[in-house]
C-alpha cells in the first residue's frame, strides 16, 4: 500500500481489499487512537467509516495529522542528522536530557523550535532515549500515527542500536550477557546482578592507539546504562564517566556516542540506516 504526505494529510492507496480493522492492526494502533481517528480524522473516499468497512483495491485513506507542537520552544534549533515526512533524527550533546516537562532546554524543546520554525503543525514525540551525558543519534516520529508502529519496532528490536565507545587499555572482542539491576544505595546507579533483569551488548575493537581503544557497541536488550555497566563489569569503564569509570584530561566528554540506528523506512520498506561520527573526541582516533 503506497503513502504520501500532502500538506497537514496522510494518504494511503489501497491495492487490496482488506478490513479496515487489519489496516489498523498492522499499524498496532490502540483502540483509543481508532477511536479518535475514526470519530475525528479519517475518511475513505471523503466519507466517515466505521471499524467494520471493508477496504477495496482503489480506496484512498485520508487521515488529518494536523497537531499543537506540544512542547515549549527553547529557542535553538536542533542538530538534524536525517529528516523525511516521518521521520525526525537529531543529534544530542553531551549533558543534555531529552525530557523535562519542568524546563525549556531538553532536546524535545529544540525540536519544537525546529518544528515552529519550518511550520510544522506536529507533536513532539521521540521514540527512544538516552542517558544525560551520551552524545549522539535521538529518533523523533513526526507523525502520530506512526508512534505505535515505531514503538512495536523497538520493542521487537528491528530499530537497531550502535554506539562508540572510547577505553583505556587494548580491548578484545566480547559478548557481555550479564544480567543488569538498581544499585539500591546509590540513587541512578546500575550493578551487575543476579537478580536483574536480562542484558546483552556485544563489544568489537575499532581502533587502539596510544593506550586507549575506541570500541563498537551493539545492544541486543536496552537496560539502563547497560552500555556503561557491561564495559565496567569486564574492566573497560568508559572515560569521563562519573558513575562507572574515570575524569581524563585527555578527552573533553563522556566517551559514549550513540553513533547508528538502523531500520526499516515506513514508507519505501527498505532497509535504512544513519549514521554520523562527527564528535569531537573521535577525532583522536582518525578512522572515520
């Protein structure tokens, strides 16, 4: 089924009959948001319908996707890595949070300020998250409808996650798969435990050089500074890490850069992948 955005709507070309219900299903729409679309936002043909319509080979969907950017407006414009009708991903800075309802300078609030200045008329919404002190890749669905299928796409780890780590010491490739839980004595920290819940990164070198290694990381599960507490756990704290590892002059940021997110476009259905190395104390390594 073919889609386009035109203005503030969504059109999808039927070329199958199918129930208007298995539409929604393959989008993992709730029953909350069918609801809402078909009371107030969708039409077949121009007309209302209800969740029992059988779509036809020739039917045009129409859904209104029209919003209120919903966020306060910080006044700077975000760092946009790749943009399409749909899809929004931004470059994060170090010490920077993506949500807080109780201030104006998370990244969320940049968005909003790139959406108010290209006229967007969208909600702010990202998909995933990462820690304060990680750099890198955040991705942002500009199209409520979508919201759902992306987050079914996380959930079922076909949004696939890559970062760069930078170590002191040689590395050697590894699979770290121990479970991760809350340090109950320290507030927002993370230990290996027993009891924890399930975790796995892989680890690959990239480049060594001067006793420090720069370090691909691939999350299988996506725990609370797993990242961090895997690389900890086997002895490779990352640098500049004020909970798990050590201050080095050497480097200006926390050595943790979420640097590729790959998945499938929504609209093409074809295998996409953005990636970007320009931070600051990758520099040091001169691979990329």
């Amino acid at each position: 089924m073919k889609m386009k955005i035109i203005n503030d709507k969504l059109f999808f070309y039927v070329d199958s009959a199918m129930k208007i219900a298995d539409f929604f299903a393959y989008y993992y729409l709730s029953k909350k948001t069918i609801h809402d679309l078909l009371t107030n936002r969708l039409l077949v043909n121009h007309n209302q319908v209800n969740n029992d319509y059988m779509l036809q080979n020739g039917d045009v969907i129409s859904v209104d996707i029209a919003k209120t950017i919903d966020k306060k407006v910080s006044g700077n414009l975000c760092d946009v890595i790749y943009e399409d009708d749909i899809v929004l991903i931004v470059k994060k800075g170090d010490d920077q949070i993506i949500h807080d309802d109780q201030s104006d300078n998370a990244l969320e609030n940049d968005v909003a300020t790139y959406y108010q200045y290209h006229n967007y008329h969208r909600n702010v919404r990202y998909i995933h998250r990462l820690d304060k002190r990680t750099s890198g890749l955040v991705f942002f669905c500009k199209v409520d409808f979508f919201i759902s299928y992306f987050d079914h796409l996380l959930s079922d780890k076909k949004i696939h996650r890559e970062y760069l780590a930078i170590v002191k010491g040689k590395f050697k490739d590894c699979i770290v798969d121990k479970k991760i839980g809350s340090d109950r004595h320290v507030n927002n920290k993370y230990r290996i435990s027993d009891t924890g819940k399930e975790a796995k990164t892989a680890f690959k070198l990239i480049s060594y050089k001067n006793g420090y290694s720069l370090v691909n990381c691939t999350l299988f599960t996506g725990r609370t500074h797993q990242i961090r507490v895997h690389l900890q756990s086997i002895g490779y704290p990352i640098i500049n890490d004020e909970i798990y590892g050590f201050h080095n002059d050497r480097f200006k940021h926390m050595g943790l850069y979420a640097y590729k997110l790959s998945f499938i476009d929504v609209i093409k259905k074809v295998p996409l992948t953005i990636s970007d190395t320009s931070f600051e104390d990758l520099d040091y390594f001169k691979v990329f």
